[in-house]
C-alpha cells in the first residue's frame, strides 16, 4: 500500500471516529436534565424547556429528587431511576456538584454531557485544583464532554436546543441552514443565533466549547465538515489551542469544497515580547493567523457581525454559479449608493466589468435617453415613470457572460408599496437565474418584515454597502486556486550547537552554504588590521564592529559606510572603538562596499502555535518607518514568495517604479524559498532571523543579502 493511500484511510478513520464520538452530543435519542428546577430560567429548565418548545422527539428526562414533574414532563429522583439510559446528559449544578455528577454519567455508561458551570481554571487556584479533578474523573472514559463553562449545543432539525441565554428564549429555528458554527464565547453565541435567525443566516449545527477541557473547537468543526447536512463552517475564535489542528482542519475543509469562516477576537495586542530582530517585532500572533488564513483558503471577517451572514450567504450560493469566473453587476436605484459601491468592490477585489455590446444595446433599447446604460446600471428616476423599467432592465443585464453575480441596491425599505414592488420584481429576476445574487437595502434594516420572501429564497439581505462588497470578495477568495505546498528541500546547513545570538559573520556563512550571495569581506581581528583587509578587498569598503550580544549595529554606531581608502576604514574602526568602550569587541567586518539596488527585508520568526513564519518587506530603515511587510509559512512555494512581493509597496519598485529598470525578481524568489527552507529545516531551534538589508539587483544580476542576524536554541 502506498503513502498516499495510507494516509487518505487514517483520515477516513479519524473522520468516522469523531463523527461517531459526537454524534450523541448533536442527534441523542434521550437527554436528562441534571438541575432543572420549577424556576424556568435556570440553565437545566430553560434546555428542558427550548427542547420542548421546539419539539425535540426523543426522551427528555428532568432529573431533580424535589419534583414529580416539571414543565408537563415527569421529573425522577436520579439517573438510576430514568426508564433508558440517556445520549445525552446536561448537568447545570454547582462546580463542585458536578463533580459527582459526571462521575455518576461516566460509571452509567451515558455518551456525551454538557456541563455547564463555572468554577473551574478560570477562578484561581481553587478552580484549577477542582478541574484536575474533573480531569482526572474524565480519564479513560468512553464518555465525551463539552464544556464544562459550556452555554451547550444544538441542532435545530431535530428541536434540539440546550442554550440558556435569554437571546435562545426568542429563537424560533423556523428554517433549518447548512451553516455549522462553533464558539469561544457563550453570551456571543447566543446573540450571533438570534440574530442571524432574524436577518435569514440560519444554522444547522452550533455549539459552545467552554472551558474546552475534552472536546475542543477543532473537534467540533471536523465533525461538522463531514456532516452532510453542512456546507459551510463558522468560528468564533478567541484563542487557538490546537494550532496544527486548525491547520488540518482547514486543509480538510478545502479539500472537500467547504468555505471555512471566523472571526477571531484579540486582533491588537497591547504589548508584544522584548525581542532582537524587526522580524520578531512586527510578526505578533495576529500576523501570523492572518498569513495562515490566507494561505489556507480561511475566510476571515472583520466584525462579528458579519460572521453568520458571511457563512449563511456561501451555504445558499452552493448551488449557484460559481462566484469568481467572472465578474459583478451592481444594479441600484441610487446613483450615490453605486459610486459607494465602486470605492468598496475596489478595496474588496471584486471586478466590476464592462457589459457587453450586446447588452448595452438591448438596454440602450428600454432605457430612456437619460439613463446611461453600464455597470453599476443606475436606473434612478426612471422608475417613476416606468415602475416596470427595474425589471426588464435587470434580466437583461443578468444574462451577459461577463457578470456571474449581482448586488441590487434599493432605496425605500420594503415598507410601502412601491418599495415592495421594486424588490419584488428583482427577487423575481433572482429566482429564475443560476447567478448569485445579494439585496442591499440602504434604508431600513435586514430584519425588515418585508425581507421576508428574500429569506424565504435564500437571497442574503447585507447590512451595509461594504459588508456587500466584502461577502461578494470572500467567495471569490475561497473559489481561487490556492498555491502548491512549499518543499522541504535539500543542502540545508546545519546550525551551530551553542545556542543565543549567532554574529553577522557566522550567519552570512550560513547564508553562503545556503545559496545566498553575500559581499566580499575580511574579517580583522583588531583595528589596525582592518587598514590591511581594506587593501586586500580594494576600493569602497565598509567596517563594522562585532560585539558581544549586539544584535543592530548601527544602532551603537558600529557601522561605518563609503570608507575611500584603507586609512580611513581604520580610522572608523578606531573611532568605534573610543565611543563605544564598554562594549565587548570580537573584532571587525570589513566588506566590499555593495552596488544599488532595491533594498528588502527577509526575516524569520518561530510562532508558538504555527512554526516558522517567512517575513518580506520594504528593507533598511523603512521596514521600521513604513513597517510594510507581509508573512508566509514555511518553506514557501515559489509561487506563494511570489504573492509575499505582491502584498506590500515593494513589488512596485522591484518591477520598474516610475521607469528604474526592473530587479532580478526570480532571483529574489529562490532567495525567499530557500530561506524558509532553511526555517522549516531548523523549526525546532530557530528563533528569529534578519537579513536586512537584502539588495536585489538588476534583471540577472541576483541578489546581494549585506547584513545578517540570527538567534537560535542551544542543541539539545
């Protein structure tokens, strides 16, 4: 059997067992309420009471020694005393209570319980000692828990809600989505729900991890990938656990066409670690999760409240014409509303393109002499003497090949009739076409009553011009190719055994070994030496001074630039010397002094979570000034450095800004690839690189890396 077979049967395996763990938790056949009482509000009634509310099939057993019956359901002693032995168990007690209680479950034999009080890590010393316990109850057991600080789970399709909050006793789950959302936060998933249900993104499956002490997010989303009922996949992140797992999750969610969506909170961060290089200064945990989500196909919304929407929107345009063939039609009623338009499609990647001479001929036919025919069609004011005009224009426009979606923008909310029969007639044109469509209404809001056949439809009511646009950008993202792996690679040296702070010159011979051209150089040991090495090398030369622990030179006056003649490069060794005497001198650096180019940065950092990450930018000071870079993982694809370039200011002046002569761009590429092969090789030991600045010279001149720092791990 080969590798690739092999390796395609565990995750089928790995599929199949996380289905089957948490199959309980999202389709029980029974559940017992642990701590309902008379009181409805407390967590175990109130999931009682939503189940019951929305017509939860199977057994639901209250269980409370204090009541015959609660809610018009019979109430029992104990689990003992339950007619079958639950999937599923809730237990709402106190922290301590629940000890026994998930005990008690575990020596039953019962699949899944939701714990669902506080007390546990989040409180101090007493909270963690009392979660070692629960821990330590859980070990070995067959049961699987969710939470514990846990708001629940559920699954609308089959009345299953054990949320709390007061958001889910407004809940209706009318319509059944094919969106899984998986939270962080409890009192944000109830509002998220709520509304969502309101404004048409409607849920499949949800769930909130709590604590997280046995079933994680990851879990979570890996089963609602493989569910079938489930196309598309939100989180509410607020931290990552299980880095490499997310990876692999959303690996899996793009192998199987299945948009992965989140919002992760904690974007800023107030303060980041003492570091040494720019590299470990600018590339904060954010930076790298968004480097991870664009490199893996993640869609990442902004703002909460786009999260549901944005999910709810992809589900219902699965089986629509694949957004990103082509390009969109913005058709509004509001001249101002299109220009709006045309600034947000711009930030958001979404082409806006020409309509065909064919089209623009059939509406040139219907439309008055004052209209223009175009994209964005504005048909304004016509509509009052034609209210049939929006129609027929639309269905025109829809049809030309170079549209593959449409955002109609109206004006009036659908509150009177004539507001109504405008969005009646686009939702009418809507229906009989396979492109995707979205309603913008720029008065009014999306839970507007008269959106109602819009949600009956499934045609996504945005809350704002913007969100429009972004939600329009987002399914092109996830339908673009994303680029091949990174390689290993091959010849990587190795590096030195003693840990901390390499020097600039060990670290440019492992840029040598490496592929990467340095400059010429010496290296004098005092600073009358430095006069014979600026001989040897002849002409223009730097100096600079190796110090101990002294990771930026220039910064401690140790560099000295454009020195004409070998005396004057001693001069400017001794100079160092006098000014900075409490300095541990190593001795000098003199080299050859470098021709121009375009100056770049390239930098590693090791992230906790993701491994090594790649940096590229602006180089010299500007990557302080302007801090215009962008991150990759490691080891890069040739085609992924490619996008790096693209991402930042500095592409501009490597392809020829303002007439310069174009850089050796492919040079730098293989520069970058081998770099982060370098990193990846090294993950478990190295901790941050610079190489600023790196020139890159003309077209086939290479590229010129002159300065270098690296930190690493001492070998084990």
């Amino acid at each position: 059997m080969n590798t690739m077979t092999e390796t395609a049967l565990l995750q089928s395996a790995e599929h199949a067992a996380c289905g089957n763990a948490l199959s309980s938790l999202f389709h029980p056949q029974s559940i017992a309420f642990i701590g309902a009482s008379e009181r409805p509000n407390t967590p175990a009634s109130r999931g009682l009471r939503n189940c019951l509310r929305h017509g939860f099939k199977g057994g639901l057993y209250p269980i409370n020694p204090k009541y015959p019956e609660l809610f018009g359901v019979p109430c029992y002693k104990t689990l003992a005393d339950l007619p079958e032995l639950p999937d599923l168990v809730m237990i709402a007690l106190s922290a301590e209570m629940t000890l026994s209680a998930v005990a008690e479950c575990k020596a039953a034999g019962v699949k899944t319980v939701v714990v669902c009080s506080a007390g546990w890590e989040e409180q101090g010393p007493e909270g963690v000692e009392r979660a070692q316990r629960l821990q330590q109850i859980m070990v070995g057991a067959q049961m699987r828990m969710l939470g514990p600080n846990c708001l629940g789970a559920g699954n609308p399709a089959q009345g299953l809600c054990l949320g709390y909050n007061s958001s889910f006793e407004s809940m209706a789950h009318a319509r059944t989505g094919r969106v899984g959302l998986v939270t962080q936060s409890g009192a944000m998933m109830g509002g998220l729900l709520l509304n969502g249900e309101d404004a048409g993104a409607d849920i499949g499956l949800y769930a909130h991890v709590g604590n997280a002490m046995d079933i994680g997010m990851e879990e979570l989303a890996q089963h609602m990938l493989e569910n079938a009922q489930i196309d598309v996949v939100a989180l509410m992140i607020e931290g990552l656990r299980q880095p490499q797992r997310f990876l692999e999750l959303a690996r899996r969610a793009r192998a199987i066409g299945k948009p992965l969506v989140v919002f992760k909170a904690g974007a800023s961060e107030l303060g980041r670690q003492a570091v040494m290089s720019h590299t470990g200064a600018l590339a904060g945990s954010d930076e790298v999760f968004a480097a991870v989500c664009r490199e893996e196909g993640i869609l990442r919304v902004s703002e909460s409240e786009d999260l549901l929407s944005t999910a709810s929107a992809l589900a219902k345009w699965k089986n629509k014409r694949p957004v990103g063939k082509a390009g969109l039609l913005v058709f509004t009623l509001s001249g101002g509303a299109a220009s709006i338009l045309a600034d947000e499609c711009a930030d958001a990647d979404v082409p806006v393109p020409e309509l065909s001479a064919a089209t623009l001929q059939k509406l040139s036919a219907i439309l008055p002499s004052y209209v223009k025919a175009s994209n964005p069609l504005d048909v304004g004011g016509a509509v009052f003497s034609d209210p049939e005009l929006p129609r027929r224009a639309l269905a025109i426009a829809l049809e030309d090949e170079a549209i593959d979606s449409v955002l109609w923008v109206g004006v009036g909310a659908p509150r009177d009739d004539r507001s109504q029969l405008w969005l009646n007639q686009a939702l009418d044109v809507m229906a009989t076409s396979d492109k995707a469509s979205i309603i913008i209404p720029v008065s009014g809001y999306v839970q507007e009553a008269g959106f109602e056949r819009a949600r009956a439809m499934g045609v996504p009511v945005a809350r704002s011009l913007r969100a429009s646009a972004q939600l329009n950008g987002f399914a092109r993202k996830f339908n673009q190719a994303t680029y091949p792996p990174g390689e290993y690679g091959a010849g990587i040296p190795e590096l030195p055994k003693i840990g901390g702070l390499i020097d600039e010159v060990q670290s440019k011979a492992l840029l040598k070994a490496l592929g990467l051209k340095v400059p010429d150089s010496r290296v004098a040991n005092t600073a009358a030496d430095v006069e014979s090495c600026a001989r040897e090398l002849a002409g223009t030369v730097v100096v600079k001074g190796l110090a101990r622990g002294i990771a930026h030179k220039s910064e401690h006056g140790l560099v000295a630039l454009n020195l004409g003649t070998p005396e004057a490069a001693r001069a400017a060794a001794e100079k160092m010397q006098a000014q900075a005497a409490e300095l541990e001198f190593l001795g000098f650096l003199v080299e050859r002094m470098a021709t121009k180019g375009v100056e770049v940065v390239l930098g590693i950092k090791r992230d906790p979570g993701f491994g090594p990450v790649l940096m590229f930018g602006l180089g010299g000071i500007s990557v302080e000034l302007f801090k215009d870079v962008a991150f990759g993982m490691c080891p890069l694809s040739p085609e992924s450095a490619r996008e790096l370039i693209g991402l930042t200011k500095a592409a501009e002046l490597l392809r020829g800004f303002r007439g310069q002569p174009k850089a050796d761009e492919p040079a730098l590429i293989d520069a970058m690839v081998r770099l982060s092969q370098f990193a990846a090789h090294h993950a478990g030991r190295l901790s941050e690189m610079d190489v600023n600045p790196v020139i890159v010279l003309p077209q086939g001149q290479g590229v010129l890396a002159l300065d270098a720092m690296i930190a690493c791990d001492a070998a084990p």
